[in-house]
C-alpha cells in the first residue's frame, strides 16, 4: 500500500508541474550525504517532500542526530531483489518489485550539526530583499554543477558561491516570480535570461561588472540559441521584465558606483 502512496505522490506533483524542478534540484544534489547514492526517482522523492536530505533512522543516528518526536517518516522505493534458481538450477537474482523504506527529513531532526550545516554565508549585498519577500537565503557545499538555486516551493535561496552574481541571479528569480505571477518549471530560456541580466545590472551597479561579464554573457548566449536567437535578441525580448524585476528589488533603493567606494542607500549599508 505505501508504495503506491508514493507513486501516486509522484503522478500528482506531475500534474501541478512541479516535478521538473524537483528533477533539476535533485540530479545535482549536494555532495556527501546518503541521497547521493540514490536513484533520481528516489532524489525526486525527496525534493517534493520539501527536504534536501533525508535519511534512516540509523543514519542519523550514525551523525548524532535523533528524529524529533512526532515527526513523520517520508517513504523512498528501494528494489526487492530475490535470487531464484533457474532452468540450470543457478542462482540468479530477479527484481520483485519494491519496498517503501521510511527515511526522515534533516529539518525533523536534531542534534550534532552537519558538515554543510556550519558553511557561512557571505556578505551579500541585497540579502535583506530576501528576507523582506520571506524567502531564507543559506549556503550549501558546491557540487560542480550547481552553484545556486531558488525554490518557490520551499521559498528558499541557496547559493554555492560567494559571488554576488550567484545570488542576484536568484533573487532576480524570486522577484520575477513577483512580478509574473508565476514562473515556469525547469530551466525557462526568458526566464534564465531575465535573472542573469538583470544579475549582471545589479552587479554593475556595485562595481563588479568586469568580473562576471564574460560568464554572463555566455550564460545568455546559451539559453537565446535555444529560442534560436542571438544574446543580443534574447536581451532585447525581455528587456521589460528585466525593467519590472530591477524596479522590484531596488524599490527605492540606490546603489551608486563610486570608485571602489560602494554607497548604498536606504536601508544597504554604505562600504
């Protein structure tokens, strides 16, 4: 019975379009931890349950951490394999099917902190735009893939980068998604070039524009050929979204390049 629980779980976040973010979150997951040896399946799973970690009980247990009483389990699929005989009379090992496996998300859990749990956030500019729009913002371990990603589900920022671009990138997203009423699921072409523009703005107006620019660019020229057209065009189309999300993150807010002096007004510090 459970596992057509999760089965049915699944099918459904297919129908509210959630399923291809959940599927780009979960093929780079973060490094060093039991959900990395998982199936995709099972890493979706995970992620729809609103959790980037999850494990049994004893693997908590094996960290220091005990699952918070009251909490309930989250069920993974794992393959019934039975060796049987065959016409030779040899062993040979047959899938029966599957078994749900109980496993408990890190946010049900407490003790020890984890490796990736003691990782600092950087000093970001606009970080507290964030937490105006509810959305926490955290630092995760970089995986070579990934190097940030917002979560409308979780309403949740994580970057694996102490670049600023990181970060504007998605808080463009989340301010997007303000403006839009709604992002698409999955790697959008408008979408990504609406947040890494209007990145590449915000990071031109503290006087860091010749170090991502490069990066920028390709990153837009990447997403524009596949609506095949030129960055330049790809720019051009989205130029009053762009507009609309820069309006929403400064609101007021006006950061002036001064030499490497970085003035910011209202509630920004000055540096």
């Amino acid at each position: 019975m459970k596992v057509k629980e999760v089965l049915s779980t699944v099918i459904q976040r297919f129908k509210d379009d959630s399923i291809p973010q959940a599927i780009a979150l979960s093929t780079f997951p973060v490094p060093n931890i039991p959900a990395v040896k998982w199936s995709l399946l099972n890493r979706t799973i995970m992620f729809i349950s609103g959790t980037m970690d999850a494990r049994g009980l004893k693997q908590w247990n094996s960290v220091k951490r005990k699952v918070k009483k009251g909490s309930k389990a989250i069920h993974i699929l794992a393959p019934w394999i039975k060796k049987d005989a065959d016409q030779n009379g040899n062993d040979e090992e047959i899938l029966k099917g599957f078994l749900a496996v109980p496993v408990f998300k890190v946010e049900d859990t407490e003790g020890t902190p984890l490796d990736y749990e003691k990782i600092i956030l950087p000093d970001l500019p606009l970080i507290e735009k964030a937490g105006e729009w509810g959305i926490s913002v955290k630092a995760i371990p970089g995986n070579y893939r990934i190097l940030g990603y917002y979560s409308p589900a979780t309403a949740e920022i994580a970057i694996a980068s102490k670049d600023e671009v990181v970060f504007f990138h998605e808080l463009a997203h989340a301010a997007h998604q303000r403006v839009s009423k709604a992002l698409k699921a999955g790697q959008d072409w408008k979408q990504e070039i609406v947040a890494e523009l209007s990145a590449a703005v915000l990071c031109h107006m503290i006087g860091k524009t010749s170090e991502y620019r490069g990066h920028s660019y390709k990153y837009i020229e990447d997403y524009a050929q596949k609506a095949d057209l030129t960055a330049v065009q790809g720019c051009l189309r989205v130029m009053s979204d762009v507009e609309a999300v820069l309006n929403l993150i400064l609101d007021g807010n006006k950061m002036l390049s001064d030499g490497d002096c970085i003035v910011h007004s209202s509630s920004l510090q000055t540096e």
